[in-house]
C-alpha cells in the first residue's frame, strides 16, 4: 500500500494543474476503478469532480450507463475529497455506508461532483481535536452528457487517529 507521503505529493501534483497525472496514478493504487476508466477532472478544497466515459464496460443491458458504474463514480469523488482533506499518516480514512438515489436513466457519459464545506470541515476537526475520531457524511451528485442529474449519492465516512486504531 501507497504511505500518506505519496498521496500527499500525488494531491499536490493533482492541485497545481495536472489532474491527468493523478487520475493514472489513481488507477494503478486502486486497481477496482480502472476498468471503469474514472479520470479527475478538478481537484480543490472546495470540491472534486471525475469523469465517468461512456464506454461498453460501463453499460448495462439498457445501454446506458450501469448503476454500480454511477455508485463508483460518486463514491470515488467523495473519497478523494476524504483523501485531499485529510493527511493518511495521521488518519485512518474508512468508508461504511453508501445509499444512491437514482433519478433517471443517464445520457452519454457522467460527471461526478462533490465537496466539504468549511463549517463541515470545522465540525469534523473539532470532533479529531476532542475524540481521535469522526463519523459524517458527504454527498455527490452525478450527472449525464445533458447536464441532467441522474443520481445522488450520500457516502458515510469514518475518520481515526491512527492513535485510535487498534489493529493498524
């Protein structure tokens, strides 16, 4: 497994312009994901986007794109806002819970979007000061070639000191 130093500086490579290099990267660390060809479109504090293709691999006997391939996509984006936001050396990143909602069947390829507020942020900080740990949860909202939403997703994440883990 990839330290926390290494996602750092892959974020790092990501947020001074060239997302590109991060999405392969990101590719060969999580392997699940590559098949579907997931790429970063934006990465910032303030929130992240990916870029589902329309491809075979991603459809479904509809010919549209699948639902898992939706659910990935809009888990992926909210894990990299968890990865950016928080340093992996000192934190355990875990996530327990997804539900999606889907609108409507998808036109063409999807887009995957989703952020952390400052004051969620502050809440989630507050929680790591006086506890080790943290649970919340973040939403990413998916939408198609048309610009439509096809589909919300709420991913429940749990953040841990590593002091608090015990087994590592």
């Amino acid at each position: 497994m990839i330290g926390g130093g290494v996602y750092r500086w892959a974020i790092n490579l990501a947020l001074s312009g060239k997302p590109w290099i991060f999405s392969r990267l990101m590719q060969e660390v999580i392997p699940f994901n590559r098949s579907h060809g997931i790429s970063v479109v934006e990465l910032s504090p303030s929130g992240c986007k990916v870029y589902l293709p329309e491809k075979y691999r991603n459809k479904n006997h509809l010919r549209t794109m699948h639902a898992c391939a939706i659910a990935t996509a809009a888990e992926y984006v909210s894990g990299l806002n968890v990865v950016q936001a928080f340093d992996m050396e000192n934190y355990r990143l875990i996530m327990s819970r997804i539900e999606v909602d889907y609108v409507r069947r998808p036109n063409g390829f999807c887009t995957a979007e989703s952020g952390i507020s400052e004051s969620q942020m502050s809440q989630i900080n507050s929680e790591l000061d006086t506890e080790g740990v943290s649970k919340f949860s973040l939403v990413s909202n998916v939408t198609d070639s048309k610009n439509e939403t096809v589909a919300f997703a709420t991913i429940h994440w749990q953040v841990k000191a590593w002091q608090k883990v015990r087994v590592k």
